[in-house]
C-alpha cells in the first residue's frame, strides 16, 4: 500500500501521482490510500480521477473537521498523527505486506520501492532534503537522538549503504508486523508525528534505517 494524508495539494498532485505511477514494481500489486481531509481546491477532484483510472486499486478516505492550518510550518502534529493512523488502520484492513508512506509532496525515483523492499528492513526510509526553505541542502529528513533527549539532523552520511536512524520521515517503507504484531503508532507527545512514530517503534525493539543510495525530490514550494 501506498498513501498519506492529502489537504490541499492540487499544485503537486498530478507530479506526485505521476512519479508514484513510474515506480518499477507490478502496478497490479499495488493498493493506493489517500486520507483526503479539509480540502478547499481540487485536490477531491484530481485523486478521484486516479481511482477511475485504477478501479479497486485506489482508496480514499475523507476526513474533515480538523479546523487547522495546512500551510508549512503550521500544521497540528496531533490531527496528522491521528490522519497518519488512520492510514495504518486502512492498511490493516488491507492484506499488504509492505506500508509506503509517502507524502504528497515528495517524487520518489523509479526503483526506490525494490530496493527499499530488498533491504529487509522493519522501516527504511529514502532520503529526502528538507533544506529548500530554510537555505540548508544539508538538511535532511535523517536525525538522531543526544544525550539530552534533542533531535538533531543527521549532515554526515553515507551514500553508498544503509545507516542507522533514531528518526525519519517523508519517504519510508514500514513492514507489516511493526503495525499489526508490535502496534507501533503515531503519536505528538515529544513534537512531529513522525517522531511519535519512530519513538514507538524503538521503544518496541525496532532498527530504523535510511538507505543513503536513494533520494527523492521534496518540492516544498508551490509549483
């Protein structure tokens, strides 16, 4: 299964959608959720006619009444926590091996979805800069845990290997029995959701990693 919670992304849906349909893995072989929720342009309107393309391949669940900013920097950790478990429970609904999280304004490259599934990781993520903003290309959605408790990114990685993660975010693939067997869950208690996410998954045991071979473009600016 492949999704996130979308608001509002009519700008980037389309290249989005586009770059999700290029992935080099079986199409038929793939589920598609989206947790459609609070929009005001046309973002029903354009996944709508990517579940006509795909009929019973795409799932969209309409969630509205969160009241909250959308835009950058704005956002409620604790409604997408609460989107973000939505889509497990959808995936458990589902018989999928494999939970692709990928938000809605990242291009992921064609082979990215084998070789995340090659590496045989509990949560593997892609890297993706976060940087575009904030004038920092070192930025990336990598970060480990100090001493004190603070999140910091990682800046020195390698590239040509998996490596070890305390936190990461944006493009990452979660094996089924973290979410059905270990109940590993969004949560906003220390910040970002997917920080929850990831402190959950480590207090129940799991390794998180980053495969520093693949990237995805973050488009963070509105086309």
């Amino acid at each position: 299964m492949i999704g996130c919670p979308v608001r509002n992304r009519a700008w980037i849906l389309p290249a989005y959608l586009q770059s999700l349909e290029a992935l080099d893995y079986p199409r038929e072989r793939i589920i598609y959720c989206f947790i459609v929720n609070d929009c005001e342009d046309s973002t029903p309107d354009i996944l709508g006619n990517f579940a006509h393309k795909y009929p019973g391949q795409v799932y969209l669940v309409e969630n509205n009444g969160g009241n909250t900013p959308h835009q950058r920097g704005q956002y409620s950790f604790k409604r997408l926590a609460y989107l973000r478990n939505l889509l497990l429970m959808e995936f458990l609904r589902s018989d999928c091996e494999y939970l692709f999280s990928v938000d809605s304004d990242i291009l992921v490259p064609p082979h990215s979805l084998r070789a995340l599934i090659n590496n045989q990781c509990d949560i593997v993520s892609c890297l993706v800069c976060n940087g575009a903003v904030i004038g920092d290309e070192s930025c990336y959605n990598v970060l480990h845990r100090d001493d004190r408790g603070h999140y910091l990114h990682i800046r020195n990685f390698p590239r040509d290997r998996l490596f070890r993660v305390d936190c990461t975010g944006a493009a990452y693939l979660i094996k089924r029995q973290v979410i059905s067997e270990l109940g590993v869950r969004y949560g906003a208690r220390n910040g970002a959701e997917d920080i929850g996410f990831c402190e959950s998954a480590r207090q129940k045991g799991v390794h998180i990693y980053c495969d520093g071979r693949l990237e995805c473009t973050h488009v963070m600016k509105q086309l």
